[in-house]
C-alpha cells in the first residue's frame, strides 16, 4: 500500500464528512438560538404584561 492512497482516503474521507458535522451543527444551533429567542420573548411579555392595561 502507497503513503499517497492513505493520505487520498482520509483526506477523502474529511472532505466528506467535516461539512456534514459542520451542517449538523449550524443546525442544532438554529433550533437552539430559535428556543432561546422565543423564550426570552415569552419572559418579557411577562414581564410587561401588567403594565398594558395601564395606557403607558
């Protein structure tokens, strides 16, 4: 076996699997920014939610 055929298939190998993890995780981060965001929102709608009745 060839150094050469070695490096091919890790490198063949990184090439295919480094932008998959990299999809996989901008998209477990998305979700979890989208979570968090709507639960920041949801705590100061709490938060505020008394003064609405007071015209202000």
């Amino acid at each position: 076996m060839n150094i050469k055929e070695t490096d091919s298939g890790k490198n063949r190998f990184l090439g295919g699997t480094l932008p998959l993890l990299g999809a996989i995780f901008m998209a477990i981060a998305s979700v979890v920014y989208i979570m968090y965001k709507s639960w920041s929102n949801k705590a100061y709608a709490e938060k505020w939610k008394d003064y609405d009745e007071c015209g202000i």
